[in-house]
C-alpha cells in the first residue's frame, strides 16, 4: 500500500487545537505532525501528542468489548462479542429505566473535545432515555461564569494579536506546559520588545523565562487585581472615555478598589509591594497591554470572583481599543456551535431529570434515595474521562465505584483507574480512526478531523457505540440513523464552510480583530458589567471581591501547608501517563517543596513522602528544585493511581467544596502536611 497523509484536529483538551498531518503506512499511522498551513499550529506539536501514533497503536489498546471477571475494581475483565455486550447492556440499562431513568447517569468529560465523539449521539441517547444530566463543571465554569457576567461571553482577543504587544500577563497559566502556540506568539512579542509578567504561584517554566514573576500565594489573584486598579485609580491611568461610554458600575467598583491599597494586597498575596506598584504601573503606562488569563486562577474558592476582578482591568485603561490590548481566557463563546441540532434535547420530551454535578460524584454515588437527591445512581456510563484519577476525593469516588449494586459501563482505550471498576469496558476508537469537528477555546479556527486509519481491533467511535445502544434499546427515531460524517456537517449548519473543511482541514471564523474596541459587549447592559444584576438577583456580590480559600494555609495547625496540583508538562490530565516513553521524561510523581518547609519535616530532596489530610494521603517523592514557594506545595498531576505509589495519586487530597460561581472544583484550593517516609 502507498504512503499516504490524512489531515486532521487534535482531540486534546488544550487551549490549541492544532491542526495534524498523519503519515499512513500499510494502514498504521507511523508519524503525526502538525499541518505547517495552519498558523496557529506553525507546523509543531507538543512532545505528547507527537507520540500519539505511538498511543493508537500501543500494546495495551483495548481492542474487543471486555466483561468484569473478578470483584469490583480487580481489573480483571474476559473478552465478549459485542453482540452479547450491547444486549446485556441494553437490558440492565432498560431495567432500571423502567423503574426511573434518572438513576441512570452519564459522566463524560473532554478527552476528546470532538464536538461529534463528545456531545452528540451520546447526549441524544441519555436525553431519549430520560437520564440524569451532567453538570460537566470539573474544568471551567468558575471562570466561565465569571466572563458571561463581565464581558458577556466566552470570548476576548484574537490570539494572534498578542504579538503586537508590548505588555503581557501570563496569569495563572504555565503556557510552556499547556499553552504551547500561544508562548510562541509570546516569544514573537518579546523578540520586538514586549515585556513578560508572570502571576502564578509556581516557579514554572513559563515563569523563569519571563521578565518577572509574581509568586502569590494560591487564590489571592483577586487581591492583586483590585490593588492593581487602586493604582491606576492613583496614577490617574485610567481611560475615561472608555469608562464612561463601555462600562457599568464604575462609581461602585472604584470605591471597592479603594478598599485595596497596595500594603493590603501584599499581605494577603504574600508579595512584595513594590512589586505590586510596579506591575501597575507598567500596565497603566504600556499600551498595548494584553493578559492571557487561564483556569489555574479559578480552581479556588473565590475563583469566579478572581476572573471577574481580572477580566475588568482591560476596560479600566482601554486596552481593549486596540488589537493586541485586551485579555484572553477563552475563546470558545465565539463558534456558532448547533447544539440543538447535535444533541436533540427535544427527545427530553417535557421530561425535566434533575442534574449532578460532575465534581461531587465522590458523595453523590454514595447518596441513597431521597426526596432532596432523588433516586440513588444505579448506572454509571463513563466516556471520555477517567474520574477515579481526575475527580477531587478520589478516597469517595473509588468507595462509590466500588460499590456491588453499581452497574459501569467504561468506553475506552485503555484500561485506566476508572476502568478497572466497570463491568462492561467497550473498545473506544482514537482521533486517528474517526470523523469528528472542533471548536477551540485558544484560537479561532474550526478544524475537521478525517479518520487516516481503520478503526484498530473491534473498536468503534463513542457515536457509533450509542447508535448501537440506542438500536438494542428500541430507539427509533431518525436522528439515531446519522453518520459521524453527518454530524460533522450538522455541527455548524450552513455557518461554517464544509467544503473548505474537507479540503484544507481547517476554516478561520469571522470574528473582529479587536472585539471591543468600540464596547459592544454580550451583556444585558451592552458594557463591560464591574455590576453585575445577574449576579446581585443570584444573591451574590455583585462587584468583584476577594473571596478567601476554603481552606486557609497556615490557619490549621495539622494542616499548614496549602497544596496545588497543576499538571505535569508531559501529562494532559490524566491522558498519556500509561506511554512509557512520557513517564520516563516525568520520572516519578512528585511533590514540590521549598527547602524550608522541607528542612523543618527532615525532608530531602527525592525522599518518599507522604501527603495527607483528613480526607486522604498520597504518596510521591519531594523535589527541591526551586519551584514551590513557602507554606505552598505542588503535588503534580494526574498520575494513574496504579502507575503511582501506593495506588495513590494526588486527588487523594482535593475537596469537592465549590467555587464561588458555576459549581466548579476547587482543586487548588487545599490543605495539607507532609511527613518524610524514607529517605532516597
Ligand atoms: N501539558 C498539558 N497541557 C494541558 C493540560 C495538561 O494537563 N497538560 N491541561 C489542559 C486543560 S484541561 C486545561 S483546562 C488547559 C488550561 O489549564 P490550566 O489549568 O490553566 O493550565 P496551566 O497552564 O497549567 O495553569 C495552571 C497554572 O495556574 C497556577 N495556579 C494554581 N493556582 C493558582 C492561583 O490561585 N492563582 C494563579 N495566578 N495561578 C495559579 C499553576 O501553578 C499553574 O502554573 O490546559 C490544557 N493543557
Ligand atoms: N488535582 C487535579 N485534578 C484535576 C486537574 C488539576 O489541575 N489538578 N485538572 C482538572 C481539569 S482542568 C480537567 S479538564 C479534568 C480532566 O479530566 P478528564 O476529562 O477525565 O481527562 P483525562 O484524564 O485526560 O481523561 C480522558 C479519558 O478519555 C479517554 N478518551 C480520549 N478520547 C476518547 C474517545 O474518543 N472515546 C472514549 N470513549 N474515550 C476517550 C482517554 O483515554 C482518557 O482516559 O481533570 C481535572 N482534574
Ligand atoms: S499543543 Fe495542545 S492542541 Fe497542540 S498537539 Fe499538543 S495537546 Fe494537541
Ligand atoms: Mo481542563
């Protein structure tokens, strides 16, 4: 068979969405790149999923539907037939159906982003079924939220742009790590001038190559951003104008910024003042200014709050009146996405099931019936996501995957934590060997992903499988009959160029370069809201605030230290974490430590320690390396359970306590103690 390249979209949940050329040999995929005609991806991808042939074709795939063998969380699975796993499952399903479908619950998260093998059939099946939704929360909606109330969207600068400025704020996000095209534009910037400022309290990569670095204490973004505007109110670097015709409820959130003089924010931030004066002045006199914002700010308690503080500094001084001035966390709000039309709610048929929130699936599998809850979950349908590794107090969510009267159904790869409790493991195809389409939330650009190779073993794509499902269970409405190829079409209507898809792989949306140059913000108001209505009538603050941890560090005399758990560079999530070749460039999981608080445990560097609080303990090695600040940890994540110590990973640790707005997790607002184990 010739040589052949196929193009198409990386899956990953990343800000990039880049676009990728597979390489086919005799129907392996032997290299996938990146697609040099696509700009934002340049040609490049990461070291991760530069291995992805090495991930499609990995000894370890689960290529044929596997039935539990052994007790609960064994891992021990026989092959099936898809024919006697589709039935079965079909009739334990339609069983519970019948007594009440809402506890029946589906649990999907964005390993893969494909708005097709993602949110389509599968949300056409549970709606036809009557099933508990999702709240799927466990990433973003803190400080999506928090956009929709100031800025009226998930939207901000086109990311291109930021190479023409000449201030940048890199704000809670280790771009190298996570964000990896857009530190190149970065870098762009920085070669014509631009200086680099750093908000994060992790000495990351992305901090040690900037010009500086702001090392706060976790969750106190909110605080240096209102002390960052009773500078510019100081320094009078305000723009008027723009305040006046663009925003509501100036009179108001002056008076809160007046509260945060600069020694105040430096307390609470654990920062140097001058340090915070300087920062405001750079960005009250450098035009023009852009912040890339990212979710690490918002995965505390006051996370929405933190967003909203920062998301209002571009309207104080203007920035948004040019290109490269403004700020970026998301831009997903921008792609006109038929979710209608791809997930049928209509099938609900006036039905109205209630919603669990994907962050406290620990407790909530362990609920019984009751009136408040309503019926206690009986199936658990997992697909792209691994929650035993992922979800916040894994002690919980394992204690409820464990459960005998617990029906699982694990679509998948590979055989990861949450997969060992299934009952049923069915074969999950990868990007490589299915259709699907993208949004991004880093860049503007629609991708199409064509598959480049056959579906590997007996696997079958997330959209096929509940087409299947849907079929055993009687289904038979029209929309269960569209092909994945059909849904690639129905996912942006006639809005998006198909044609251009299918022939470049990739279509720019029309979005303006400078989206709120003259205001027009999505909001009721029409302005950038520093009030929000919305939030005042949901009886929260309606002016950004700060908003303290849930759990104070140095408050608890068991517990001193605070502990975050940003991903390892070479993980995404958990995903990657079982190839070799990128476990062997992360080592071992690890604990970042500053030398005092090491020095005062007996730690060393590379001692096994162990993490813990009242709801649990990990175990990993302390690293020295200059990355942790004193009184906060690191715990890098996600490891594998069973690839870690112990069959311990980090969320261990984390609480399902939620965030200020959108019932977020709050994974990096915790409190812990380390005890050193042995020494290397
Ligand atoms: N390599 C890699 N890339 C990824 C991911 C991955 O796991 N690995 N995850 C992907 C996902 S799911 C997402 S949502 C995106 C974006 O995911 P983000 O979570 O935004 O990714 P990071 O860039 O690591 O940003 C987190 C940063 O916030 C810092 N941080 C923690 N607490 C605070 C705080 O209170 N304040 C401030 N200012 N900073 C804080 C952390 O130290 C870390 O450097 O990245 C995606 N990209
Ligand atoms: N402590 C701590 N915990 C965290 C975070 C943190 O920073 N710290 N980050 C949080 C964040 S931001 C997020 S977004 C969540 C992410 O949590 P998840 O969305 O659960 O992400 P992954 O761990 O990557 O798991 C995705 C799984 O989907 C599978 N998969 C991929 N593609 C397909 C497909 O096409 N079909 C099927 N059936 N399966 C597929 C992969 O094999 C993988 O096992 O984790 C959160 N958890
Ligand atoms: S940088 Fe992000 S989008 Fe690009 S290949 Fe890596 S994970 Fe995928
Ligand atoms: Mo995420």
């Amino acid at each position: 068979m010739p040589t052949t390249t196929v193009r198409g979209a990386c899956p990953h949940d990343c800000p990039d969405t880049c676009a990728l050329i597979t390489t086919v040999e005799n129907g392996r995929a032997v290299r996938v790149q990146g697609n040099p005609a696509h700009a934002q991806t340049g040609g490049v991808l990461c070291a991760k999923v530069s291995r992805y042939a090495e991930r499609t074709h990995h000894a370890d795939r689960i290529l044929t539907p596997l039935k539990r063998t052994g007790p609960k969380g064994s891992g021990q699975f026989a092959p099936v037939s898809w024919d006697e796993a589709l039935t079965d499952i079909a009739q334990r399903l339609g069983a519970i159906a019948a007594r009440d479908p809402q506890a029946i619950l589906p649990y999907s998260y964005a390993g893969t982003m494909g708005l097709v093998q993602g949110e389509s059939m599968d949300r056409r099946f549970f709606h036809r079924l009557g099933a508990s939704l999702l709240g799927r929360t466990i990433c973003s909606t803190a400080g999506g939220e928090a956009l929709v109330h100031t800025l009226g969207g998930k939207l901000g600068m086109k990311v291109e742009f930021f190479a023409e400025a000449k201030l940048i704020l890199i704000w809670g996000s280790n771009s190298i790590g996570s964000n990896l095209h857009f530190w190149r534009i970065a870098q762009q910037a920085k070669r014509d001038g631009a200086r680099l400022v750093c908000i994060d309290p992790r000495r990351t990569e992305t901090a040690e190559k900037c010009h500086e670095h702001l090392q706060l204490r976790p969750g106190t973004d909110a605080a240096l951003a209102l002390a960052l505007m009773h500078e510019l109110i100081a320094g009078d670097w305000l723009d008027h104008d723009y305040i006046d015709r663009h925003t509501l409820g100036w009179e108001q959130l002056r008076a809160r910024a007046l509260e945060w003089p600069p020694e105040r924010a430096a307390e609470a931030c654990g920062l140097d003042v001058e340090q915070i004066r300087r920062l405001a002045r750079d960005y009250g006199q450098t035009k023009p200014a852009a912040i890339r914002l990212n979710y690490g700010v918002q995965r505390v308690h006051g996370g929405g709050n933190a967003v909203r503080a920062v998301a209002c500094l571009p309207a104080l001084t203007g920035a948004w009146r040019h290109r490269a001035g403004g700020l970026l966390l998301s831009s997903s709000g921008a792609f006109p996405v038929d979710r209608v039309a791809l997930q049928r709610p209509e099938l609900l048929a006036g039905r109205n099931p209630r919603t669990i929130n994907m962050v406290t699936i620990g407790d909530d599998l362990l609920r019984e019936t009751s009136p408040e809850f309503g019926p206690k979950i009986e199936a658990l349908v997992v697909y792209n996501s691994n929650p035993v590794a992922v979800a916040p107090d894994s002690p919980k969510v394992v204690q409820g995957l464990a459960r005998e009267d617990l029906f699982t159904v694990v679509l998948e790869h590979f055989q990861t934590d949450t997969a060992d409790y299934a009952d049923y493991i069915l074969p999950a195809t990868t990007q490589l060997e299915h259709w699907d389409v993208h949004l991004a939330y880093g860049h503007t650009d629609v991708l199409l992903n064509r598959p480049a190779i056959a579906p590997q073993g007996q696997a079958r794509s997330n959209a096929q499988i509940f087409r299947d499902l849907a079929a055993r269970m009687g289904f038979n409405e029209p929309c269960f009959a569209d092909t994945d190829e059909t849904l690639c079409r129905q996912a942006y209507g006639g809005v998006v160029d198909f044609q251009l898809l299918l022939d470049q792989g990739f279509a720019p949306l029309p979005w303006p370069e400078a989206p709120f140059a003259e205001g027009g913000f999505p909001t009721p108001s029409g302005r950038c809201e520093f009030f929000s209505q919305r939030l005042a009538d949901q009886g929260l603050d309606p002016l950004p605030g700060h908003v303290p941890n849930h759990e104070v560090a140095g408050e608890s005399a068991l517990y001193p230290l605070a502990m975050i758990s940003p991903p390892a560079r070479n993980f995404l999530n958990s995903s990657f974490v079982n190839l070799q070749s990128l476990r062997d460039i992360e080592g071992r999981p690890l604990l970042e430590i500053h030398p005092e608080d090491a020095a005062a445990r007996g730690i060393v560097a590379g001692a096994l320690v162990r993490v813990f609080n009242d709801r649990g303990s990990y175990e990993c090695h302390a690293a020295l390396n200059g990355r942790a600040r004193p009184g906060v940890v690191n715990g890098l994540g996600v490891w594998w359970r069973k690839l870690g110590h112990g069959g311990t990973n980090v969320n261990e640790l984390t609480s399902q306590a939620l965030t200020d707005m959108g019932a977020g997790p709050t994974f990096y607002d915790c409190r812990v103690q380390v005890q050193a184990l042995a020494t290397p």
